[in-house]
C-alpha cells in the first residue's frame, strides 16, 4: 500500500507549498491507519465516509496512542509536521499488527523502513 510518497517528494511538496498534495496524502494515510485499526479491531466499517470517527475510535482497544487527537492535529500543524505525523500513525499501526496479529505484512513493513 502506497500511504505516502517518499521522503524526498514530501519535503519537496511541503517546500513548494502545495497544500493540495500534501492534503491528499495525509488523508489517504489517516484512511489506513483508520481502516486497518478497525481490522485489528475486528469492527466492520459502517460508513465508507468514516463517519462518527471519534466514536468508532473511542471503541477501539488496539490503536497507536492518542489517535483521535493525533489526527485531529494533523489537520491543524504545519504540512511537513503532518507529514511527518501521518507517516508516524502509519509505522505505530504496522507495529501494532506485528505485536497482535500473525498478519503478514512484511512488504509494508519494509516500505515504511526504507522510507526512514
């Protein structure tokens, strides 16, 4: 799964200034970090549109620490801090997929790694 683009086109785009960019990034790694803590949570998403989300993270056992706030600030700090934000969200969700399942996720495990 491709969350996030490489280090280098990220520093580029926050660079520039390209909001758009970077906006869509971070939404498309909030996306997984939220679709796979419902699966690690075995929760059905009710609502493509992820609605009520501070609901259906409230339910949740295995999520990375302070979720709902943390995405919350991804929207509020600066692009290149939410970039770095989100990649974070992403490495903390392959963690815990790795701790509490036998999920084999070794190709994005090893995506995240080369990224740092």
């Amino acid at each position: 799964m491709e969350a996030l683009t490489g280090r280098d086109a990220q520093e580029a785009l926050a660079s520039r200034g390209d909001d758009l960019a970077i906006h869509d990034l971070v939404t498309r790694a909030e996306r997984a970090v939220l679709a796979r803590s419902l699966a690690l949570n075995g929760v059905y998403l009710p609502h493509p549109l992820f609605r009520w989300q501070r609901h259906l993270i409230g339910g949740l056992d295995l999520v990375p620490e302070r979720l709902a706030p943390r995405l919350r600030w991804l929207w509020t700090s600066g692009s290149a801090q939410a970039l770095e934000e989100a990649e974070a969200l992403l490495a903390e969700t392959v963690l815990l997929a790795q701790t509490h399942t036998d999920a084999n996720i070794g190709s994005f495990s090893e995506h995240l790694a080369q990224r740092r």
